[in-house]
C-alpha cells in the first residue's frame, strides 16, 4: 500500500511553545490529508480536514488558531500546535487518499507523533 | 455517514479464524464498508473494502450481508500479531471524504 509519513514520531515540549508535525505522502499525491487526535484508550477524533491549496476545514470544538493547518503541496501537510499546554498532549495521526482521481480509494495513516507538553 | 456498532472485545486463539461482526442497519446504497486496525501506539492500517460482494485480499475477507446491514471481517489464521483494535466504517467513497472512527473491537490472540 501507499506510504504516509509522518515527523516526528514523538516530541516534548515546553507549556506555551508551539510543536509543528509534518504528514508527507511518499508516493502519490493528496489533495486531501486528515488530521486525527487520540487520547489515551480512546478512538481516533477527527481534528480537520487539509486541503490542498485552500484553507483547512475543521471539525465542531476544534480552535482553528490554535491547531494551525498549512497543505501547501500536493504532498506536504503541516499541524502546528500553537501556545501548546498540557492538555493538548496527546497522539496525533494524519492520514491521506490518493487524489489521482480514482474513486473507491483507501485511506493510508501515517504512524503518528506523540505530543507530550511539559 | 451510517454508524456502526461492534461488539467492544473479543479473544481468539492462536492459529484459528477470528470473526469480527458489524452492524450497519442504516447503511445507505452508495456507502461501501471499510475495515482498518490499529495495533497499540501506531497509526490505522488499512485491511479491506467493499460495497456488496465479498471480498478477499492477504490480510483478510470480508463477508457482507445480503442486506448489506451487517458484515463480518475474517482473519484466516490469526497470530498474536493481530492483537489490535479493529474499525468498522461505513462511508461514501471519494477524495475528501473523511473517517469517523467509532470504538471498535478490541482483538485479543492468545496462545
């Protein structure tokens, strides 16, 4: 299957720093790329939807401003966590369909990037 | 999106097939069912698809309902490496059409 990549696959910051992660397609282009948040034992949480080329669609309760989202390419997308506090420490997953225009496509995550705010 | 419900775990022995259902009741005509799986601190793999007739790959087969209100996801010869959560989704396929990821079953192989 296509390759998501994802950087880095954990980091500890500061309270009050921001954390940018990188999702990275391998090898295809997605002019789609999701970003999830889980906590522990729980699901996956849909965050946002990353665009390429346009602004990011977030989900109800998720602060735009603060979770900022940039899909400047057709393989790049980028989650920086702003103002980081402990509460944001969590494990976040992007994901990404192949967007050559074949329907019916699976979905391909990246191996996620463990936040921990200190 | 139609919602789904699994069961929250289950256990299999080594060696045998493990069969993890899902309801879809809801499901609509254009809405495929997809299963993925995560194993403990990695991102969601991808397993199968389909919309109405089995399917089969490596990893696994999927059985659906007639009805397409049900299906069944199918590891042939489970290993502890299958230890994992698994997703049942239902959705409308296309490029941004996103995810929603309910709680899943908790597969546990045991020797």
């Amino acid at each position: 299957g296509a390759v998501v990549s994802q950087h880095p696959s954990w980091v500890i910051c500061k309270s009050g720093t921001s954390v940018k992660i990188e999702c990275r397609s391998l090898d295809f282009q997605a002019t789609t790329m999701f970003w999830y948040r889980q906590f522990p034992k729980q699901s996956l949480m849909l965050m946002a939807t990353s665009n390429e080329g346009s602004k990011a669609t977030y989900e109800q309760g998720v602060e735009k401003d603060k979770f900022l989202i940039n899909h400047a390419s057709l393989t790049l997308s980028t989650l920086t966590v702003t103002s980081a506090h402990p509460e944001d420490s969590s494990f976040y997953i992007c994901s990404a369909r192949d967007g050559s225009g074949r329907k019916n496509t699976e979905a391909f995550f990246g191996q996620g990037t463990r936040l921990t705010v200190v | 999106d139609a919602k789904t419900t699994q069961p929250t775990s289950m256990d299999c022995a080594e060696g045998r097939a493990a069969n993890l259902p899902c309801n879809h009741s809801t499901i609509s005509g254009n809405e495929y069912v997809y299963w993925y799986r995560q194993i403990h601190s990695q991102g969601p793999q991808y397993i199968i698809h389909g919309l109405k007739n089995n399917e089969t790959n490596e990893m696994a087969s999927l059985i659906i309902t007639e009805d397409r209100k049900s299906s069944t996801l199918i590891l042939p010869h489970a290993t502890l490496r299958d230890t994992a959560v698994y997703y049942c989704i239902v959705l409308v396929t296309g490029g941004g059409n996103k995810l929603t990821f309910g709680t899943g079953t908790q597969l546990k192989v045991e020797l």
